[in-house]
C-alpha cells in the first residue's frame, strides 16, 4: 500500500476513531441506581460464597446387609408357622399309628421343607429376582424333598437311638416312668440330643437355599449356617414345653419351637453369610437402591435380564446384560458388554476398568457400590450419579 492510498473495508474508518486512553465513560446517577446494577451486585455477592453443599442427584441408600438378615430371619418364622400348621392338619394321620417312625419321618420332611422353601422365597423376593422366581422354587421343591427324606431317616435314627440311651441310664439309676425326677431328668438331658438330630433337618434347609440358587461356594455356607441354626432350634425345643400348663405345653412347645427353629435357621444362614463374605456390591440409587448382592463366583453378568446372575430391575434403560464383574490375577475389573452402553467408573466413562473398594459403577440409572474387604475403601470424591 502506497502512502497515497486510503485504507478500504473494515479499515476505512479507523482513522477517525479516538484512542483508547482519550475515551471517558460516563455514568450518571441515574444509571447507578438503575434496577440492572443491583442484580449485577447482587450476582456478584453470591458468586463471592464458597458452596458448602452441593446437589449430586438423590439420596445414596444404604443398608443392605441388615435388610437381607431381616428378610431371611422373617422367612424362616414364616416357615416355622407353616410347619406348625402342616403338622396341626396331619396329626389325625398319626394317631392310630403303631410305630412312631412314619410321624417322626414326616416331622423331619416337614420342618425341612417348609422352611426351605420360606428361605427360597424370601431370598428371591429380597433379592429383587422375581424372574428367577419359578426356577428357583422347581429346584428347591426338588431339594428340600430329597434331602429332607434322606436326613430325615437320619433324624429319626439318631434321635430315636439317643432317646432309648437317655432311658436306659435312668432305669439304670433306679428311676422309673412314674417319678418326676424321670422326666426332669430326661429332659435336662433330651436338649442335646434334639439339638444335634434338628442339625441334620437345617442343614437340609439351608442345602436347598443354596442350591436352588445354583451357587456351589453359597450352598456350602448356607449349609453350614442351616447346620447351626437347625441345632439351637432343636435344643431350644424342649425348653418351650416347660413353659405353660399340662393341657396347653404340647401344642405351645410345638408352635414356639418350630419358629425359634426357622428364625435360628434363617439368621444364623444370613448372617454366616455375612461374616463369609469377601467382595460384593452395594447398589445406592435407582429403583433397586439398598440392596447388595454378595459375589460367589469370579465372573459375574449384571443386567435386567433374568439370565444374568445379578437381575437388576426397575430400570428402563438397564440392558439384558450390561456389564461383567470378573476377577483377573486377584484384581476385580468392571467391563461393559455393549459398545454403545459404556460404565461409567467413578463418574469417568470406561468399557473396561479395574475396581478397588468404594468405587462406584454406574450402569444406566442404577448407581453401584464395590466392597472388598481387606482392602482400604479408596476416596473418589464427588461422583454424580
């Protein structure tokens, strides 16, 4: 550009501009009190406060263990009161029976059963896997009757045995049937041998919780937890029947028995549970918020449908199946099965990431907690749910 040329565009009036030191800005009083600079200070003072708490989506619920103790505790009174009821309408079958076998039998069959089958119920309802719901009662119907026949032959056979040895010593000791000192005598001593012979009748009630959940690692700790349960029931049995009097002490024996027996099966297998446990998941928000899920297996699917090991339901956006929780050299890692539906792991968005103690997933709607004992909870901060 020569030094004759006028500046064209958007130059073309740049020579009449002022410098930017040589302009004023004029604010009147009129302006000062305009409705405009109060919200303008009033913005400011607010943005001037550090924000103490702030919103992240609903609340976290939390709590899961002790609901599922109260549910399995529940159940298990529940399957005490049907056995009581079961052996109130099949009583007139036993009456005129020569040998106590066939009603001792059906005792043992019963209390295994019946409160087998509350426990099935009531883990599946808990749970939140109403969809397993048909598959888990056909396998622990199957159960319960196999094994409650096969260890109540069991029952039966060491109760019986253990009964005559009781009766043998006190005739032994100069006692008869018609001293009371007998029948102080024989119950003080009978408290352990029910107890042991009722352990055989909980551990086919706990067998059948496990099982009919298709986990190997979870029938061997329900088993054990029915085991336990089934042997306090037994020894507090008789201890109701001295309780009340003569004409009421049968029947109140019975009734208290069987439920201190289904509330001992079903806590003690919860909380066996509890104290077993080494990893699994707390879900925090979304329709299924409060529950946990313990993890048996080493590779676990999550999703809405009832295929996967862990149904998360109440959740539109939930796939069939989501994500997998599978352990890899001693390591939990959370992965997502569908490309278009990521995770996110502590709020960050992943197909496949590892997951330590108090890392939260996220899978849909449905916020999720991991636990792992023996490891310190690691503090992601604030994570939007």
């Amino acid at each position: 550009m020569s030094g004759n040329e006028k500046p064209t565009g958007v130059g073309k009036n740049v020579g009449s501009r002022k410098p930017a030191a040589s302009r004023k800005v004029v604010i009147s009083l009129e302006n000062v009190k305009s409705l405009e600079v109060d919200s303008i200070v009033s913005h400011l003072e607010e943005a001037k406060k550090v924000p103490l708490v702030r919103s992240i989506g609903e609340p976290e619920k939390t709590g899961g263990s002790a609901r599922a103790v109260g549910w399995l505790i529940l159940s298990g009174v529940v399957g005490g009161l049907l056995t009581w009821m079961s052996w109130e309408l099949t009583q007139p079958l036993f009456e005129d029976s020569e040998s106590a076998t066939a009603a001792n039998l059906y005792s043992s069959l019963s209390v295994a059963f019946f409160i087998g089958m509350a426990l099935v119920v009531g883990d599946t309802l808990q749970s939140g896997a109403t969809g397993k719901m048909g598959r888990r009662i056909g396998i622990g119907i199957a159960c319960a009757l196999v094994l409650g026949l096969v260890l109540g032959f069991a029952t039966n056979a060491y109760y019986g045995a253990g009964v005559d040895r009781i009766i043998e010593d006190l005739f032994d000791s100069g006692l008869s049937f018609g001293d009371e000192a007998f029948w102080d005598e024989f119950y003080a001593r009978n408290h352990l041998n029910r107890g042991v012979a009722w352990s055989f009748i909980g551990l086919a009630a706990g067998l059948t919780v496990g099982v009919a959940s298709l986990q190997v690692k979870r029938a061997l700790v329900t088993a054990a937890g029915g085991l336990v349960g089934g042997f306090l029931g037994g020894y507090l049995f008789d201890y109701a029947a001295l309780v009340g009097d003569e004409a009421q002490s049968e029947n109140f024996a019975q009734i208290v028995g069987l439920l201190v027996t289904g509330l001992a099966v079903g806590g003690v297998i919860s909380l066996s549970e509890e104290a077993v446990k080494t990893s699994w998941i707390e879900i925090t928000h979304g329709g299924m918020a409060g529950k946990q899920f313990i993890l048996y297996k080493n590779s676990v699917s999550l999703g809405s449908s009832p295929s996967s090991d862990i149904t998360l339901i109440k959740d539109p956006t939930m796939p069939a199946i989501a994500a997998i929780l599978e352990k890899q050299g001693g390591a939990m890692f959370a992965s997502a099965v569908d490309p278009q539906s990521p995770l996110f792991i502590n709020g960050v968005e992943s197909m496949k990431s590892q997951v330590r103690d108090g890392d939260t997933v996220s899978i849909g709607k449905t916020g999720i907690r991991y636990r792992e004992r023996g490891q310190k909870a690691v503090s992601s901060g604030v994570v939007r749910s």
